[in-house]
C-alpha cells in the first residue's frame, strides 16, 4: 500500500523525456516514488495512508535553491534600500559588531527563520555556506527538509587561524556528513579566491583528499580584483589557483562569475564544474561599472548552471521562482533575448540543481525510485487560466505563494498553506525577539518606512583586524558574500 497518493495532478516530471503528464498520480511509500502514471478510475478508490486529490492543481519536483548563506537572516529588511558599497559596508560593521555579542540563540532563530521562509517558498533542499553550519544542520534536519551545509573556510574575514577553521571543518563534516536519514550533507567551502589565504588552500586540498564524495562550493570571480587577489595567492588567475590544487573538476561549484570571461567558461565547462547564478543580488546592488556572467559562453561550451538566491534577507524576497524570472530578464537584457526557454529555468531549479549537487540519483525530478520532493501548485485560479504553456506559466506568473503542499523524503511538510513541521508561533517569536536584541545592540532604527544605520561612524563601529583588512581590500568592489 502506498503511504501518499496524488491523483488527478498535471505532473511536470522533468524526466529524461520531459514528460508532462496531463493527468497524472504519483505513488509514494517508504520515502521514495514507487510509479508516475496516468491517473486510472482506480486511483480514485485506491486506498493509501494519504490521498491527496490533486485536480487543478500541478505537481513539480521540490525547488532547489543552489547557493545561500542564512547566518544573519534576522537582517531582513535593513539593508533594502542601501546602494552596493554602502551594504557591504553597513553589513560588514553590523555583522562584525553583532557577532560575539549576539550568540547561539540569535543564529538559531536565524536558521529557524530560515527554514520556515525556504519551506513556504517550496524550496526543499539549499545548498548553503555558512559560519554556523551545525546550527544550520539541525535547523534543516528537524524541519524535515534537505540541505547541503558547507562551514565557510575565509581567513582573511574570520579571526581564527586556518588550522582553527579546518579543524572546525573537519568536525562538522565528521558528526554531520549523511545525517537526518541522508537529507543533510555538507561540503567544503572556501570563500573564494579573495577571501583566503595560501595556507588555507593547502588546507582545503588535504580535506578533499581526505573526503573525496563531498562537493567543494566557493565563490569566484565576483569582483574586479579577483585576477590581483589569485596573483597574491601565487596563481594566474582564479581558475588557476584552483587547478594548482587540483580542486576544480565535476564536483566544483564555483558561485558568481561576474567577472569571469569566454576562456574562463571554456575552462569551467571542460573541467565539468558546476556554475551557481544569482541574479537578484547582483542587479539589486550592483556598483560601478554594468558586469555579468559570460551567459553565451558557458551554454556553448555546456557548463552545467543551477540559480541560488544568495543573501534574501538583504533584498526581501526568498522566492526561487521569481529568482529564475529575474534570471531569465537579466541575462535576456544583457545579452539578447532567448537566453533560456522556460523550461530551461524549471530544470535549473530542479534537476540541474540536483546535478551540481550529485543529488540527482535522488532528486530533482519526479520518477520512479527517487525520493519524493515534490511541490503542489493550485493553479486552478482566475488569475492564472487560461493558459496553454505550463512552465511559462510557471516561471512568469505564478509565486511562492501559490504553493500549497511541500513534500520531503515522503513527508507532508506543508499541507494547504499549512506548516507542519514546524511550530511557526515559536519561529515567529524567536526572530522577533532576537531581531529586537540586534537592534538594541547595534542601534539600527527601523520604522514601518524603512531603516536607518547607527550614526557612529562604520570604522569605529569595525573592531578587529581580518575585518580591517577586508574594508581596505574589497571596499572599492561589491564582495558581499565575504562577510
Ligand atoms: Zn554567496
């Protein structure tokens, strides 16, 4: 007997055949998808712990956003209205003069709040890079969703020394590597090319000798100074110094690309690594100079490329679908339209995702044998019918709102708008408490209009060396995630 039973769902499997099914159930049990059929009269009857009657309503694989960071969530709404070098400097500040006071319970609701907003917005599994991963891997792990968590590895940002911040690493990866049933994994992840040193590197090669099944994630080439930051590191580049420690092949994933050229795709395609896209950030924020991703390279050498939503709380939007819109509007706008079909978009949410992530034995689409993610979508609305092209309606039209079951690992997460594996009453109150804390400690103003920064000058607010050093480094450039 199956545990879950959908019937009577417009199935968008995304499958090797990019079958949409017209009418469709999907059987569950044990976790994974038993059958993806035609609906039968049968099904209707068919008994099953759970029947879920999915008429009007489409069924797609869960979302996967594919590069996150989520220690400083609680930020949400402060800096949405600042310009790029104005945020990395109000961020820097906050983030160094919050740090050791706020403590585990203000980064806890952080990740819970986190969670909460990726789970209403359909994302079910995130690859995240983060300075308090086991927090992360908890949070994710008891909401019942999937994650890859990698402990970021920046020297030249976090006072502790490289050996310090490996030997965290390494005890992250031991005790949470393969934990919660398989949903949380981690990774390596160094922040890039600026934001570490050689010893680091060193470091980083040693554990991916040591842990080769993992993925290594990391930011490159997100400012102009990337080239000067990898010749400080003894490299010709940022590819380079990845190359010289033998790191960039089928499980890199290299996160921005901003600045990188059509030999850099080139380079990036023939190693088979993997591209993270996030469009809103860098629109919403971007200083100086009109930069973006060498887009028409990396589709004709074939790079594989999965869209993330970097830091959402900075621009007030956790939406994965709209992300993929922007991508999409911004890369048309760049470099001509047609960059990608709709379609495109939905396999880079879904299975591409999956595939940067070696994941997609398991997820990323809706077959028999995989586990089931999935997400419901009632599109059996006014504001959406008619309509005759299903993922352009999809990644044009329809938001996060109007998903209304999540499913994990089999698990009912979210069952018409309704969380279940969370108490979002306690999420709710603990953001709330700890988003006050942050501002009575750090003097941000907030009012229903906006907010405003402290008015002690950033430099005096900045204690600490590292930081010092990565004003004086990037503060020409827009190096957000490097905080
Ligand atoms: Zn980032």
């Amino acid at each position: 007997m199956a545990d879950i039973l959908i019937h009577d769902a417009i199935v968008l499997t995304v499958n090797q055949d990019h079958q949409i099914l017209k009418n469709g159930s999907i059987r569950i049990a044990d976790g994974t998808i038993q059958a993806v059929d035609p609906t039968a009269p049968a099904d209707r009857d068919r008994s099953a712990d759970r029947v879920i009657d999915a008429g009007g309503k489409v069924v797609l694989p869960g979302l996967i956003d594919a590069h996150r960071h989520t220690d400083f969530t609680l930020v949400q709404g402060l800096f949405s209205e600042l310009e790029g070098e104005e945020l990395l400097k109000e961020a820097l500040a906050l983030y160094h003069s919050a740090e050791p006071t706020l403590g585990d319970g203000f980064f806890e609701a952080a990740w819970q709040l986190a969670c909460l907003r990726q789970l209403t917005h359909g994302v079910t599994t995130v690859n995240a890079m983060d300075f308090t991963p086991a927090l992360g891997a908890e949070a994710i792990g008891d909401a019942g969703l999937r994650g890859v968590i990698g402990p970021e590895l920046a020297d030249f940002l976090k006072p502790d020394t490289p050996d310090e911040q490996l030997a965290e690493a390494r005890e992250f990866i031991e005790t949470h590597h393969d934990t919660y049933e398989g949903r949380v994994r981690a990774s390596i992840a160094p922040g890039g090319e600026a934001g570490c040193t050689r010893a680091l590197w060193d470091g980083v090669a040693d554990l991916r000798d040591e842990y080769p099944e993992l993925r290594l994630h990391t930011h490159l080439y997100d400012s102009d100074a990337a080239d000067t930051m990898a010749a400080g590191s003894g490299a010709d580049d940022p590819l380079d110094l990845l190359e010289q420690y033998d790191l960039l092949d089928e499980r890199t994933l290299l996160t921005h690309l901003l600045h990188a050229d059509r030999d850099d795709a080139r380079r990036i395609a023939a190693a088979g690594a993997h591209v993270l896209h996030c469009p809103t950030v860098y629109s919403y924020f971007q200083a100086g100079e009109r930069t973006w991703f060498p887009l028409p390279a990396l589709t004709e050498f074939g790079a594989n490329i999965a869209i993330g939503l970097d830091d959402p709380f900075w621009f007030d939007s956790w939406d994965l679908l709209q992300e993929a819109k922007h991508a999409r509007l911004l890369s048309n706008f760049e470099y001509g339209a047609q960059q990608w079909s709709s379609y495109d978009l939905i396999k880079m949410l879904t299975i591409d995702a999956a595939q940067a992530l070696g994941l997609d034995d398991r997820i990323g689409s809706l077959e028999p044998g995989k586990r089931a993610d999935l997400v419901i979508i009632d599109i059996d609305t006014p504001r959406l019918q008619p309509f005759s092209n299903l993922p352009s309606v999809l990644t044009n039209s329809v938001t996060a709102g109007d998903i209304e079951t999540v499913i994990v690992d089999g698990t009912i997460l979210m069952e018409d708008n309704q969380v279940r594996s969370m108490d979002v009453e306690q999420v709710r109150a603990a953001a709330a408490r700890e988003r006050e804390r942050l501002q009575a400690e750090t003097g941000w103003g907030t009012s229903l209009a906006g907010s405003s920064p402290p008015d002690t000058s950033i430099l005096r607010r900045v204690s600490g060396r590292p930081l010092v050093r990565a004003l004086k480094q990037y503060g020409r450039g827009f190096v957000h995630e490097h905080v």
